[in-house]
C-alpha cells in the first residue's frame, strides 16, 4: 500500500491517499488538544498507543461481528481503512456519570447510572461539537431514521463487548465517543479510533485514570496512564 497525498489533518490524525481508491492511509500522532483546541500539548508515544489500540479493538469487535473501516495495521503509527464517507455526529454512551455530563447535569462524577445514556453531537469544531437530539440530526439531514437508529444499535453493541472485555483486565469503561462511516452502497461501519483519547479508563479497584483526563486536568504521569491502559487491553496485566 503507498501513501499519497495528504487528505486530511485532524487533532490527533493524518489521513493519506494511496493507491487504491478504495483505502486510506491513517497515520496516529503525539499531538494533544483538549477543549476544542484550546489546550495543547504533546503526548510522547501517543500515536503508536493509539493506533495500536484501535488496531486491537477493531479486530476484537469485528470478531463480534461489529464492521469497521479497518483493514490492517501497517506500523506502530500507521493503519489502512476502508474510505468512507464519515457522518458528521459524535455518538457518545455512557456508563458512568463524568466529565462534562457530571457538570451539565449536576451528577457527581463516579455515580453509576441506572442504564447506559447515547448521546449525539454534531461534529463542528467551530461550534463546539454541541449536542443533538433525534430530532436535529433528521431536520438537519444528517442521518436518516433507519441509520440513527443503527447507530444506536451498534454503539450499544460495542458498549457491551467492550466492557465485558474491559473488566476482566481491571478496566471500568466509564464512556466513550465513536464516529461512523458510510461506505458508497450505505452501509455504516464504525469508524475512527478505539483509544485513550476517546474514552475514560478508571481502574477497576483505585479508580486511577489511564486516558485524556490526565491531560485535561493536569494530573501529570500521562504517558504511563496511557502505557499502563494498553499493557491491558493486550493482556499484559496491571
């Protein structure tokens, strides 16, 4: 597979070209940015965390029968996915009450909720990624009824497998955000990434964080929270 021309520069990745119309090039980097851009920094060996994260949960949900854009990790930075044409809505689900829902809705961060909440936002950095309802995203013609409630579906599904899995390595999966994508007949794959950088991570017993908060909220040592998270997502132990 050769990479091309840069197609696009987000936060956290690059997406090339190649020589097959039909895929792109990711490339995973340090760069970190929290708060819609307005904090920055670098995380030493981010990129390689990440991408090989989401390399591993890619394939662990497909083995659930969970489609993605992935194809193949290709180096400790880079994988190749299927081209898709991402729909432009962040679905968020969460299991614990933290971060911004703690503080949009008045719920200590740490209660456990009494069912897992999906949430949507619409994916415009310069708006702030606001939140919207059912009711936006068909006005709004963002997704149809057929795929929102898909998404649903699926989000769902990856919340299930990735807690069951994530529990056994000493992992509470608090929340997390997906992106998805639709191939050219329309069918919805997941898409994006798997990793610290979209989702909380406490430990099981310490309630210890091994993802973005550390960055966030300065509580420093965030490189070994992010090794620490993937020494157990591969089976490492604690």
């Amino acid at each position: 597979m050769i990479a091309r021309d840069l197609l696009y520069e987000g936060k956290a990745k690059k997406v090339f070209l190649t020589d097959r119309d039909d895929r792109y090039l990711i490339r995973y980097k340090d760069d970190a940015t929290a708060f819609n851009g307005e904090k920055k920094g670098s995380i030493i060996g981010k990129g390689a965390i990440n991408n090989t994260m989401s390399a591993y949960f890619f394939q662990l949900l497909q083995s659930e029968g969970v489609e993605s854009h992935f194809v193949e990790q290709t180096s400790s930075t880079e994988m190749v996915v299927r081209r898709v044409e991402i729909i432009p809505l962040e679905v968020i689900v969460r299991n614990i009450a933290a971060g911004s829902m703690s503080a949009r809705l008045g719920i200590a961060e740490g209660t456990q909720l009494a069912r897992p909440v999906v949430e949507f936002s619409y994916k415009r950095d310069d708006l702030g990624d606001p939140l919207v309802n059912d009711d936006h995203i068909l006005a709004l013609g963002l997704a149809d009824e057929e795929e929102l409630a898909k998404l649903r579906e699926m989000a769902l599904r990856v919340n299930t497998i990735l807690r069951e899995y994530l529990s056994k390595a000493g992992i509470t999966l608090v929340d997390f955000k997906l992106e998805f994508g639709r191939l050219d007949n329309g069918e919805i794959l997941l898409a994006d990434e798997i990793s610290p950088d979209t989702c909380r991570f406490w430990d099981s017993e310490t309630g210890e964080k091994m993802d973005k908060d550390r960055f966030r909220r300065d509580l420093g040592n965030i490189e070994e929270g992010y090794r620490k998270a993937l020494k157990r997502v591969l089976g490492g132990g604690k």
